[in-house]
C-alpha cells in the first residue's frame, strides 16, 4: 500500500475515533488497518499515536503530520478534480446518503438512469434516517429533508416543502370532518419521528385564509420511525397526519385519502428538500447526478399533482 493510502487511512482512523470505524469505511478487518498505520510510522521513522487497549491518542509529531496528511490528501482530491473535469463522460466513484423512504422512492430510479446512462460510474448508496456525519463518514452528496444546520457544506435545494393534513375516508366517516384545527387536534394523529425530527405540531392560522399563524401540539397513541409504516396506519384509519407531499406514492384518490381544513394557511416551518456535499466534492459527477434528480423530480416537484388544486389550498 502506498504511503498516500496509509496517510488516508491515518487521517480516518484520528477523524472516527477508532481503528473499528475506520476499517469498516475501507471495508478492511482492524488488524490489517492495524498494520498500515504501523508501516506508515515505520516510514516516516516517528510514532503518530499512543495505543491503549481501549483507546489511542496523538503524539505530538503525529498532531503535526496529521495536518500534513489533509493538506496532502485534498491536493490529490483537487487533482482528481481537476482530471474528471476533462473527462468526456462522468466516472468515478460517488458515495450518497439518503433518508430511507425518499432514497427508496426517489434517488433509487435515478441511480438506475445513471449507471445506464454512465457506465463507468460507481455509486454506493446509504439508506437511514438518522442524518450521517456526511465529511466524517466520506459522503460526496447527501439528500435531506428538513430545516438545515450544516454550515460547512454546499447546499443545494431541489424541492419546496409541500405540506397536507391528511386522514382516510374511514377516520373521516367515523370522527366526522373537522373544520377548525381545534376540533382537528382533538383526533388522534399518527406522528412521525425520528432521531432529531418529529411532527408532533402544526403550524396554522387561527382562522381561514388569515395571516395570524399559530402552533398546535398533536397527539396520538402511534409514533412511528417509517414514512410507509406511518402512510399505512393513515389509510388503515388509526389517525391522521401531516405530511410532505413527496410522502404519497400515488394520486391521494388512489390511496383512499383526503385533505383537511385545506381552507387554513399551513406553514412548512421553513423547510424543505436539499442536495449537501462538502465544499471540496463539487465535482462533474456530484454536479451531473444532482442535475438528473432535479430533471427526475420537476420544478415543481411531480408529487405535488398527486393532490388535485393542491396550489390553490392552505393558502
């Protein structure tokens, strides 16, 4: 293994905080990693950090090295930069996070579009819902949902944020059709959550078409972490929720649902849908793949005529 590798592999075992995390990155066991950062210090004739059985910590010429290694690490990321600008089709190796039910429904098809389309791309793609360290786990591009507070990232916004109060004909014939956020909260809800993000409130006016917002908490006896899982119980009639339109796979009709109090103004809490990348990925092949799911998803986003008039509701 080259000393540029080794140096990768330094710099991500001190940025995960342990050997374990750093192999599972380079898809290596902890002894082979091990052994690396070993022939790297035999190398460079200097030992980089202190070992104990359960921890490790940096030497001083290994704090120093360690700042040598990035400046070294992001000029050969430059380079490569550079070469793939010149490169007549896009390829290369793209790592990409995604929530799981819009990584699913949305960046899956167009993954598929674009390995046909550029075969000599190489993309791995990571589903969860909690919001992954997107420089510390070597992410070129996350897609996120929600208010942003990565103020060391690109941002890049692909889709407003579309809310509805939605509930099923069932809920509706046996609760009756609220008509006041009220007698709306009085329901049971089905709220999602999920590490730092749960919909347990509504944001609305306090009287149709006005422009006094206020918040109302929500409750219900069903919290849950999935967006299908919490679609389902909806259509089941366990409660209604509020949700983004990019949660409805299909025409609202087709579903079985209906929108509520859709004469109320209803806030998106200053939300919406991001493309983020570090500010030394903004490649060909980041700029090319977010292009393609700008194209797949429209401005406006195609989810937004799954609700016949949606334009001219909570307004």
């Amino acid at each position: 293994m080259s000393i540029t590798n080794q140096l990768m592999l330094f710099i991500d075992v001190v940025q995960q905080g342990s050997f374990a995390k750093a192999a599972a990155i380079h898809d290596m066991d902890n002894s082979s990693l091990s052994k690396q950062i070993k022939k790297l210090e035999s190398t460079l004739g200097v030992q980089l950090l202190n070992r104990s059985t359960r921890s490790f910590s940096l030497t001083s010429a290994g704090e120093e090295i360690l700042v040598q290694a990035h400046t070294v690490v992001d000029t050969l990321n430059d380079i490569k930069s550079t070469a793939d600008s010149y490169q007549s089709q896009p390829k290369g190796m793209l790592r990409i996070t995604s929530g799981m039910f819009f990584g699913q429904q949305y960046i899956q098809p167009v993954i598929n579009q674009f390995l046909q389309q550029y075969p000599h791309v190489k993309i791995t793609l990571m589903l969860d819902d909690k919001r992954s360290d997107i420089i510390g786990d070597h992410f070129d591009l996350a897609f996120r949902i929600g208010k942003l507070n990565d103020s060391n990232l690109m941002v890049k916004k692909i889709a407003n944020a579309h809310y509805a109060l939605i509930a099923s004909h069932d809920f509706i014939a046996y609760y009756g059709l609220p008509t006041t956020p009220e007698e709306l909260i009085a329901l049971p809800a089905i709220i999602y959550g999920n590490g730092d993000v749960s919909l347990d409130q509504i944001k609305v006016s306090e009287q149709p078409h006005g422009e006094l917002m206020k918040t109302f908490k929500i409750k219900g006896n069903y919290k849950v972490s999935d967006v299908r899982a919490m679609m389902d119980a909806v259509q089941a009639g366990v409660g209604y929720a509020i949700i983004d339109l990019f949660n409805l796979e299909k025409p609202i009709e087709e579903m079985g649902l209906v929108t509520l109090l859709t004469d109320y103004k209803l806030s998106t809490m200053d939300t919406g849908i991001y493309a983020l990348y570090p500010h030394r990925k903004q490649t060909p092949l980041v700029s090319e793949f977010i292009k393609t799911v700008q194209e797949y998803i429209g401005t406006p986003a195609f989810w937004v005529e799954h609700v016949p008039n949606y334009k001219e509701m909570y307004k």
